[in-house]
C-alpha cells in the first residue's frame, strides 16, 4: 500500500504534566492511515495518558496535535480553556474511538443497544439506522448471537469485542486501546487481538497499548517504546527486539525475552 504523504496523526513537541510533574516530555510522532501502531513501556512512563490527549481527554499544556485535519494546540500560557480549543477537542473526539482496559459497555444496556448509542446520541442516526450500523459491527467482531444480552452475561472477551463494536459505530478514523486485554483471562486475549488484526487488513488505523509482546511484535507495522514521558526509540517489531538501539529499551525488552 502507498502511504499517504500527510500523516493521519501529527504530534509535535507535546508536553502534559499533572501537579507531581511532567509526564509527557515533549512528544513528537507521525501517524499514516492504515497504521497498526503499539507502544510499549514501563508501568507510569505516561501511555496512557498519551493516549488521553489524543483523544481530547486530557488538556494539554504545549504542543500540537492534528488528527485527520483537525489541529488542538495549546501555548501553555493561557490559564483559561479558550473555545476554539474547546471546540477542535469536540471536532477531535468525533474522529477517534477509544477502548480501555475494562467498564466499557453501559451495564443495564444490552450489546445491542449499547453499540446503537453513539449513533444515535452523537450522530443523530434514526433508530433504524442505528440498528442496521449495530448489527453490522457486531457481526464483524463476532457478537451477532450475543447482541441482545446484557454485558454482565458475556465473557470479557465478548465485552471488549462489543466495547470495540461500540467504538466503530461513531465511524472513527483512528481507534485507540489502553491495555485492552490486560484485564482478560489469558484464553480470552486472542479473540480481541484478532479483531483488531481484522480491522487492521481492513485499512484502519490503530494506536494500542499493549503488554502483548507477541502482538505487538508480529501484527503492528512498527513499534513505539516510551519510557519517562518520551518516545525513547521506535522500529518495526523484529528490529526492535533484535536489536534494541537505546540502553532503556534494552533494560526493559529483557523482561520479555
Ligand atoms: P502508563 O499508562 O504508562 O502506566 P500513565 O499515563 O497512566 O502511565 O501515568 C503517567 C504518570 O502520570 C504517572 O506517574 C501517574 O501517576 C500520573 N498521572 C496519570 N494520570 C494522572 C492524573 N489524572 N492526575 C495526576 N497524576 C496522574
Ligand atoms: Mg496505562
């Protein structure tokens, strides 16, 4: 596939920090459609909260981010929200569906109308057309049996297959997941990897979180390692684990060989 010369995802210079200090250190990567992208790190290194601010659910205090068009930056200067960042951060967050580690789905919902919502809230879908978008999705990641049940009824790999139906139904152009698996029982990680390896052929572009050190060395087109807020070195999977260039990615890769 020929890549894009503008990047879906553009991240410069971006710097967040909480009241016990910095925690991202200026982090600058490019993204390009299609992309199965994993970072990896070490517990606190600030992935998640990486993954917060690109989808708009951390303020960030400098630095740019632009996701399909659409730019949020901030000076840092600035006490006050102003409401064009604001709103770029609505615009944003239409663009990007995020899956975390667990209490994904609505509990009194069923998988059906859980993945019905967003369309329906957010996207002003009729209740019919919302139907036929869920049952799509839920058909793509395996759920069509399930789709009337109510989450606690289903395993937790099913729930994170709906979360990730749920999250489609907004039409993302990037998907995002923190440590999707990291909650499931190990016979269950497979189903929801391949989900996202099926989404992956299909030409979405996808950040995820991962501790899956097979995963994220065999299915993505390369690899982010972060550690203390920064992007520490980056590679294609098999580069990466054979041969580590940063003395940091090495001391942490050893836990994995
Ligand atoms: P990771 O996902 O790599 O484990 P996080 O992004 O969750 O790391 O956290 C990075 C650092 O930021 C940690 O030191 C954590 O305690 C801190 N942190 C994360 N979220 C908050 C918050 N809402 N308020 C204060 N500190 C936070
Ligand atoms: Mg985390």
């Amino acid at each position: 596939m020929t890549r894009a010369a503008i990047p879906l995802i553009h991240v410069e210079n971006l710097y967040k920090s909480f009241e016990d200090g910095e925690v991202l250190n200026g982090i600058s990567i490019d993204i390009h459609e299609g992309d199965l992208v994993s970072i990896i790190g070490p517990s606190g290194c600030g992935k998640s909260t990486f993954l917060r601010c690109l989808n708009c659910l951390e303020y960030i205090d400098s630095g740019t981010i632009t996701i399909a068009g659409v730019t949020v930056s901030r000076t840092g200067k600035e006490k006050e929200l102003d409401k064009s960042f604001l709103e770029a951060c609505h615009h944003m967050r239409q663009e990007v569906g995020m899956v975390f580690q667990s209490f994904n789905l609505f509990p009194h919902r069923t998988v059906l109308e859980n993945v019905m919502l967003a369309p329906m809230v957010v996207k002003k879908a009729s209740e019919e057309e919302a139907h036929e978008i869920a049952l799509r999705l839920l058909e793509k990641v395996g759920l069509s049996e399930h789709a009337h049940k109510y989450p606690a009824t289903l395993s937790g790999g099913q729930t994170q297959r709906g979360a990730i139906a749920r999250a489609l139904a907004m039409n993302p152009k990037v998907m995002l997941y923190d440590e999707p698996t990291s909650a499931l029982d190990p016979e269950l990680v497979g189903e929801v990897l391949q989900v996202m390896k099926d989404l992956d052929n299909e030409g979405m572009t996808q950040i995820i979180v991962t501790h899956q050190m097979r995963f994220a060395r065999n299915a993505s087109d390369y690899i982010v390692f972060m550690d203390g807020g920064e992007i520490v070195e980056m590679a294609d999977g098999d580069v990466l684990f054979e041969t580590p260039q940063n003395k940091r990615t090495k001391a942490f890769l050893r836990h994995f060989s």
